[in-house]
C-alpha cells in the first residue's frame, strides 16, 4: 500500500489485482463447515444410496409414495404462508420502529427482543393453552360475544401458523428495521421535490430500496420453517406434518438412516434451487439504487 | 417524507396500530407464561385457581435447573462470540473479496440452516464419537457454531452490502490502515447487522433443542434438554417459572442498558 | 543418572499400579433413561441403593435417544450402560443386533412377570392403556368400553389418541369393533383404519405424557387412551378424572445393555437391583407405573396395590411387541399415510 505523505497530492490506494481476494477471510469459516459439516453430513446422505441396498430404492421410495410428497407439499406451503404473514406483519412493525420516538420504538424494539427469550417449549406450550377451545382467547371472544361456539384454533393450519408467525417474527422484524434505517429520509425529500406522490415514493423509491433487506429476512423465516418440527408438531394437526418431523421419526424412531438421508437430500436440493431462484431475481452484491 | 414520523398523516395511524396489536400478539404468551409460573394448579389453566410460589421453590431447591442455565449460558456466549467473529470475516471475504465461486460459497454457508437439525446432530454424534469429542463443551460449541454461522453471514453480510464503501475508502485517504479503517468506521456502521448477529448466533445455541440432547452428557446438560425431558414426563409449571424467571431477567438487563444510554446522553 | 531414571520409572509404575487399583475400586456406570420425575424416581429406588451396596458409582444421563443409541453402537463407542427403552423397541434392537444378551446368572429371570423379560431386555416397569375421559365434560354419562370411545352420538366431544406409529392405537380400533381379544394379531390393518375413520375429525393427537393430561384437564379432550400413570398423577393432583380398565392393553419400558458397553458387568449387577422385589415396590410406589417383579406387591402397601393394573387383570390384553418389532416398517408406512390424508 503506497502512502505518499506529500502535500501536494492525494494519495489514492491502488487497487489491489489479486485473483483471490478475499478468500483468506472466508477459511476459517469455510474450515468449520468442511470439516464438521459438509463431512459428516455428506457421509450420512451417502447412506441414502447404500442401505438397505445400493442403488436408488430410498428414493423410488420417496417419490412413489404420496405420503412423503403430501408432507413434502405441506411443508413448503406451510413456510411460505409463515413467511407472507409474518413478512405482512412485520414490515409495518419494522417501518415503525426505524422512524418512531426514541420511547415508542425503543419499547417495541424490547418487546420483540423478549419475545425471543422465553424457552422455545414454553412459548408453544403457552399458544396452546391460549387456543384450545377453552382457552383464553375462545373464551374472550365468546364472552364478548362474537361468536358463540369455539373456534377451532389448534390442532390445525391456524394452529401452526400463529404459533410460527409468533417465533418468526423477530427473525423478520430485524432485519428489514436495519435495512429501513440504512435509508437516508432525505432521498423522499428529493422524490417529493421530482414531483412524486406519496404512492409513488413508496412503489418507487422506498420498496426497492428494503427489497434486499426484504429478501434477507424473508429468506431467513422462510428457509427455518422449513425445518421446524416442535411447533408444527404441538399445534397442528397430522394432516400438516412437516418434513422435518417424519425425518426425525426416520432418524430417532424407526432407525431408518438411509430414507431419512433421502428425504433430507431432496429438501436441501429444492431449497437450493429456490435459492438459486431468489438470486437470479434480487441478486445479491447489489447494493442500494 | 416516508421516513418522517411527524410527517406521515393518516399512516401514523396505521402503522402504529399495527405494531401495537403486533406487539400485544408478541407479549401476549410471555404474560401467561409469568401468570402461569404463579398459578396453583399443575395443570396450564387460565385463570389459575388459586395463587402460589410453590413452583419457584421447587426451581430453587434443585440444583439441576442451574447447572443447566449455567451450561446453557456458557455454551451460548462462546457461540456467539466465535459466530460473530466467524461471521464477519466470511462476510467481509464474500462481500468485498474478488474470487471465483463467490455464490456458490455464499449458499454453502446457509446450509446448516436448511438441513434438518436432527440429521446433522446423528452426523456430527457418529464423528464427534471418533474424535472423542462427545459430550465435551467443545464438542457441543462447535456443534451449536455450525447452526449459528448462517444467521450471522446472513446479518453482517447484509448490512455490509448496505454499507457505503466509500465512507471506509475516505478513511484511508485521511490516513488510516485498511484495517483501521473498517474497525472504526465500518464496524459501527454495521452494528446494528453485528448486534442482530449476535442475538441470533445466542438465540441459536440457546434454544437448540436437538443438536443439545446428542451433544449431552450426564455432565453437560443444556436448559432446553432438561425442559425436554421435563415436558415428556410431567407437565408442570416449574418450566413456566425458569422461563418467566428468564425473562425477568433479560428486561431488567435491558432496562439497565437503556438507562445507561439515557444516561450518557447529552 | 541411570539410578536416578531407574528411581524414576519405579516410582511412576507405582504410581500407576496404585493408581490403577484405586480405579479399579471407583468403578462408575451410566443409567440413561427419558428424563423428568420419572429418572429421579429411578435413581432413588435403583441407583442410590445399588452404589450404597456396591460402590459403583451410577451417572445419569437423557434423555434417551435412539439415533444417539445406534450411532454409539454402530461406532463401538458406547457411552451408556443401562438404558431405558419401550418394549418394541428393545425386542427390534435384538433383532438388530443393537444389544447384549443378559446375563441371568446375576439377573434373576424366575422372579420377574415372564410377560415383560426377554434375553435381552428386562422390564423397568410396566404400564396399562386405559380409557379415561372428564367428567365435568361428559357430565353423568360415563364410557366403558373402547366401543364407548368411537361412539360420538352417545359421548360427544374431541377423543384423543397417542400420535406415533407404536402399539396401543391399531388394537383399540380393532377391539372396538367388535375383534376378539386372542384374534387380535395379525392386525387387520385395513379393518382398523376404516373404524378410525370413523371419528377422525374428532381426534385430537397426544405426543407425550404431559401433551396427554394437558388435553384432558382442560377439557380439550373429553375422553381418550391414556397411560395408566398419567391419569393416576392428574387424580393426585386433584383434578376429577374417570378412567375405564376393561380391556386395559399392557405395555412396558425395559431396560436393555447397549452392544459394546464398557461396563458390562456393572450394568448386569444394576439390572439385577432394578429388577429386584424391593427395586420395583419403591419405584411403584413413586410413580404409579407396575412392578415387573411378582414378589413386589409383598412389600407394597394395599393402597397403592389397589392403583397397580394388576388389580384390573380380567379382560387384561398384553400387547405383542414381538409382531410389532417385526413389522414396525410396515406398519409405520401405513400410520402416516393414513395421517396425512
């Protein structure tokens, strides 16, 4: 690096052509995965073609049966209404909390905080009780009269749902609020003196410009539902179980590893595409405007 | 005129009813569960039939409850320091760096997020069993840092993207090493992407559940594994009172932290 | 200097000979089984005695896993000694060669239930389904038999049921239609889904013990098949629970040695306190679960006797873990297909 300490011209840093820049700080990260992840789990998911004989019978398996692909199906869909309701709900959350008084916003911001605090069991265990047909809410609501038989608030789609919007949140709120306040509010000023409306500021100038920060969260809530299995299995019926679940009945019950292996094989290969997808659309390394 | 609070009109109104129904849907649970810790029957009923600390006492009385904590505690603060710092590196490296395959690096690191834990924990238990790793805390770090690496990649490098190189550029020009440059300016302008880091990679070990019970031995035993075990057995409010103790905790925490910087300020 | 290194090397070979024997006395084990009450009550009526009477010392650990179980083994590292098990399990883990035959010159095989020993398991305790359901719900009405529990017109209200793919559920079905009790096995798997669809949207699924007396207590469920502990622990407690003994399935948890297991002989000496009548009277009377040893209820007192499923022997079905070890597989394709209609 030259650092010309002359008075009479700036010093600009060379850029500096190395054909692999960077990649020294991504080693030690990238280590750990290839050693304590990539390895092991590569070896499990060879068991996928070797038991119980080699050949690709754990996967004729899988995709033969409609079980497997109902689950499979279920568990995407599941994701990504988690993820439309929680990105519906924390986005206005998020917007708030970047622009609110310190008070207002610095409250919220605990709430959501805390509300990742509690035991991942408790919290669960705590929307049950308050959606069983006696629980809080079903009583509220009949008390006050709006309605007069309970709803059916668990044990089902709405179940699981609410119980995984509930631990997504923050995960979603988080995010898009870092991303809010990168935004120099003086850019609307600038919209505003173009001559846009305030529809248009929003479609125009301030959705492109969380989109990134948009996608990060929604692929964060996105991609853990997918692999949530306690929630689902609490609060919602059989006819939703998600992968997740049966992989750990493959795993830790019926002790069979090689369809296990292909069943996770097939969720990390789809994901992936869909990964794929999302930066093909969003991109990444792109950064604001 | 978006970002203006005083200057929003009639979307004040919207969006701050949202976040309060939003933030009564997030309190909502933490509240029972306090009520709940408190309530004399065994039984999670709403309202409880009568008062009692019966079940604070119990917590109390057994040892087991903060050996766990204890362990919980220390496996998640060494998490999520080694995830952050982890984490910072890979996303300066993915962020910044010129190299080929940098897409392809950058959806290999969130992996571990998509795989189902349970997988990884039987891969990780057969190896770790080689190494002899096992039940060792570093065994159950390094288990917890696999599933904590994402969460911080996705943060840091987010708001690293979002980041104006320039700012750290015009710092070098004033004078300062490259290094210099991103530990004092480039840092704290992505704090708030290091703070969520942080919180994730802690949440992360915290709560793990799974990975926990492999990883275990009758030494070291995280809080969500004793929870676990509890919950198959007996249901009892003494899980409700460790999580509202939890949680009293973290809000006295963080008020602190609040009046501190309320303090410093000006 | 060599008389010094030779000073040396004696004193360290002593060291590690006094050392050795030293260890040799401090013999320890692992006793894993599933957490919660449950483990405490074991390690006070088990553990505490047997290292009292031995020496040995007896670490616990949990909860019990059987991924954890096979990789250990398939690993040759085992880390437990004694673990606590359910009966289909243990029988396939025989079957698979997961676990070490017993050794009943230590063990004593001719004083325990013959239903819940096999030579490579031993009960730990055994257990009964039951049908229990809330009174407050149902109000005078009062279910007897399974048939009582598909029966909706008469007993309307959510009907729980345990989740997994294991034994109890099928042979509910089928008894409630009406099959014999010695016909019961094969189980006619079609005959049994088509009653379950019978009351299907009226079922609420429990995946544990807790999940199953939260359902009743509160109501969610009105009736349903319940462990016969649960209920007894929800009666304790206060809470007014009916429960029906006709026709009462028996199950149980046993206790297996890991294949490889580093402290056989200690586990064997475990084995035979836990199966002992003394070890099986003071974990009954902590639990509510049964003894498997026959000459327990000499030291137990009547009242808690008269809780035991002993006492509801007539009409008393043993559910066989050896069909279902064998056909696990199967049947387990069968279970989730049919859940996830």
């Amino acid at each position: 690096m030259v650092m010309a300490r002359s008075d009479s011209t700036i010093p600009i840093p060379p850029r500096i052509r190395r054909p692999m820049a960077g990649f020294g700080l991504v080693l030690p990260g990238l280590g750990l995965l290839l050693l304590f992840f990539v390895l092991p789990v590569l070896a499990l998911l060879l068991r996928s073609v070797l038991e119980p004989q080699p050949g690709l019978g754990n996967y004729a398996e899988f995709f033969g049966s409609t079980t497997y692909l109902k689950v499979f199906l279920n568990t995407f869909t599941v994701a990504g209404l988690v993820t439309a309701v929680t990105l519906a709900l924390g986005f206005p959350v998020a917007w708030f909390l970047a622009i609110a008084p310190r008070r207002w916003s610095a409250l919220l911001f605990g709430i959501v905080v805390l509300s990742m605090w509690t035991n991942l069991l408790a919290r669960t265990y705590a929307w049950m009780v308050l959606l069983q047909r006696t629980g809080l809410i079903n009583r509220t609501l009949i008390n006050l009269g709006i309605i007069s038989e309970p709803l059916a608030l668990t044990n089902n789609l709405v179940g699981v749902t609410i119980g995984m919007t509930y631990i997504m949140l923050p995960f979603m709120i988080l995010p898009l609020h870092a991303a809010i306040r990168t935004i120099d509010p003086a850019i609307f000023q600038a919209a505003s003196l173009c001559g846009a409306s305030r529809g248009q500021s929003l479609r125009r100038v301030f959705l492109p410009l969380v989109a990134p920060g948009i996608a990060a969260g929604a692929l964060m809530v996105f991609v853990m539902s997918l692999g949530y299995f306690v929630t689902p299995s609490l609060l919602g019926g059989t006819a939703n179980m998600m992968l997740a679940e049966l992989i750990a009945q493959l795993v830790q019950s019926l002790l069979n590893w090689g369809l296990a292996g292909a069943a996770a094989l097939v969720l990390l290969v789809v994901t992936l595409a869909l990964y794929a997808v999302q930066i093909r659309w969003f991109g990444f390394g792109r950064t604001a405007g | 005129m978006l970002l203006d609070y005083d200057r929003l009109g009639a979307l004040r109104w919207l969006l701050g009813g949202i976040s309060l129904a939003v933030a009564l849907f997030l309190l909502l649970p933490i509240l029972l569960i306090v009520a709940l810790s408190f309530g004399s029957s065994q039984w999670l009923q709403f309202p409880p039939p009568g008062w009692t600390l019966r079940w604070y006492r119990e917590l109390f009385a057994d040892p087991g409850w903060l050996d766990a904590v204890l362990a919980s505690l220390k496996v998640a603060s060494i998490v999520t320091v080694l995830s952050v710092l982890l984490g910072l590196l890979a996303a300066f490296g993915l962020v910044r760096g010129r190299f080929r395959g940098r897409e392809v690096l950058r959806a290999l690191f969130l992996t571990p997020m998509v795989l189902p834990v349970v997988v990884l924990a039987v891969a990780l238990y057969a190896l770790f069993l080689r190494l002899h790793l096992n039940g060792t805390l570093a065994g159950f770090v390094i288990a917890h840092l696999v599933i904590a690496l994402p969460f911080a990649l996705l943060s840091i490098g987010n708001a690293l993207e979002r980041f104006d190189k320039a700012i750290e550029d015009a710092a070098v020009l004033c004078g300062a090493s490259p290094w210099e440059a991103r530990l004092r300016v480039t840092l704290p302008g992505i704090r708030l992407g290091l703070f969520a880091a942080a919180i994730f990679s802690f949440l992360a070990s915290w709560d793990e559940v799974v990975l926990a019970i492999f990883m275990a031995s009758p030494d070291l035993q995280t809080l969500p594994v004793r929870v676990w075990g509890a919950l198959r057995q007996d249901l009892s409010p003494v899980i409700a009172a460790a999580s509202a103790l939890l949680v009293a905790f973290t809000a006295v925490l963080m008020l602190l932290a609040a009046l501190f910087r309320r303090s410093k300020e000006p | 200097m060599k008389t010094l290194k030779m000073i040396l090397a004696a004193g360290a070979a002593s060291l590690c000979i006094g050392l050795g024997a030293a260890g040799a006395q401090a013999q320890s084990m692992v006793f894993t089984s599933w957490g919660g009450t449950t483990q405490d009550a074991q390690k006070a009526a088990w553990a505490e005695p047997f290292t009292a009477a031995t020496g040995i010392k007896v670490q616990q650990d949990g909860p019990t896993d059987y991924g954890k179980f096979k990789a250990m083994v398939e690993s040759g590292n085992v880390a437990w000694d004694v673990v606590d098990v359910e009966y289909d399990f243990a029988v396939k883990a025989a079957q698979d060669g997961l676990v070490e035959p017993l050794d009943f010159s230590v063990v004593k095989r001719d004083e325990i239930d013959p239903r819940f020993v096999t030579d490579h398991a031993v009960g730990s305790f055994y257990y009964s389904f039951v049908l229990g359901y809330n009174p407050d719900v149902l109000g005078d009405k009062a279910p007897k038999s399974w048939a009582d529990l598909f029966d909706t017109t008469a007993f309307p209200g959510k009907r729980t049921f345990y989740k997994w793919s294991a034994p109890g559920v099928l042979e509910i079905a089928l008894l409630a239609d009406g099959v014999a009790p010695d016909k019961l096995y094969p189980l006619d798997l079609d005959r049994a889904f088509r009653k379950l669809d019978s009351i299907k949207g009226d079922i609420v699924w429990w995946g544990g013990g807790a999940q199953s007396q939260q359902l009743l207590a509160s109501g969610e469920a009105a009736l349903g098949m319940f462990w016969n502990g649960r209920l007894h622990a929800l009666e304790q407690s206060g809470t007014k629970v009916g429960v029906s003994w006709d026709q009462n399935l028996t199950a149980a948890d046993m206790l297996v040695v890991p294949k490889g297991a580093p402290n056989k002989d200690a586990a064997m000496k475990f084995l035979a306190q836990a199966t002992s009548a003394k070890g099986q009277a003071d974990l009954a009377a902590e639990t509510a679960y049964a003894p498997v040893n026959v000459k327990s209820k000499d030291l137990m007192d009547a009242a808690t006797v008269a809780t035991l499923p002993d006492q509801h022997a007539a009409g008393q079905i043993n559910l066989d873990m050896a069909y279902w070890a064998a056909n696990r597989d199967a049947i387990a394709k069968r279970w989730y297909a049919w859940q996830t209609q």
